[in-house]
C-alpha cells in the first residue's frame, strides 16, 4: 500500500531521491510544513545536505509543453546537460511520452 510520509520524514529517513519533489507543493495549492518553515532557499540546502536527489521526470515537460514551444525550451542554455539522445527525442514530433496512468 502507498503511503505518504512528509518530506520531513522523507528526509530523516535519508530517503535517496524523491521523484521531482513529489508533494512539496500539491496540485491543490497545499504547501508542505516543511516548505513553509524553511522557505525555497533553505529548504533545498537542507536536500543537498541530506544527500537526498531530486529526480526530475524527463517525459513530464512533454505533458505540460505544447509541441510548438519545444524548439524554443531545447534552445535554453541548461540544455547543454541534457544528454544529446534525450534533447532529440523530446524534439521528436513522434514522441508520445509514456502515461504513468496505463502503468500495470
């Protein structure tokens, strides 16, 4: 069974990655404890030093960018530490990102 535990626990337990800071700030606006006392700054000094990754889902941008903005994001400067193969499928016009809801 899934079950939430809290970024702050997340941290204690020295969890290895949290999948892009999954629940630090919902959907629906909800703001994690942990977010509200420290702040952006603090809070992610306080990843980095607990040795906890931030894993960023590659197919996301893919989701929530129209095609017509691709070429203009692959242009950004941080690009340079995609790796070639990734930028070339994210400007792939037959790119279909994988749907986490048809999982299993």
């Amino acid at each position: 069974m899934y079950r939430a535990v809290g970024l702050e626990r997340a941290l204690q337990a020295r969890q290895d990655s949290i999948e892009h800071l999954s629940g630090v700030v919902s959907p629906l606006g909800r703001i994690d404890p942990l977010l509200q006392m420290l702040g952006p700054r603090a809070l992610a000094e306080r990843v980095r030093e607990g040795g906890t990754w931030s894993c960023v889902t590659l197919t996301l941008r893919h989701k929530l960018v129209p095609p017509e903005r691709r070429r203009e994001l692959l242009a950004r400067p941080e690009m340079k530490y995609v790796s070639p193969a990734t930028r070339a499928s994210w400007a792939s016009p037959r790119f279909v990102p994988h749907d986490a809801s048809d999982a299993d």
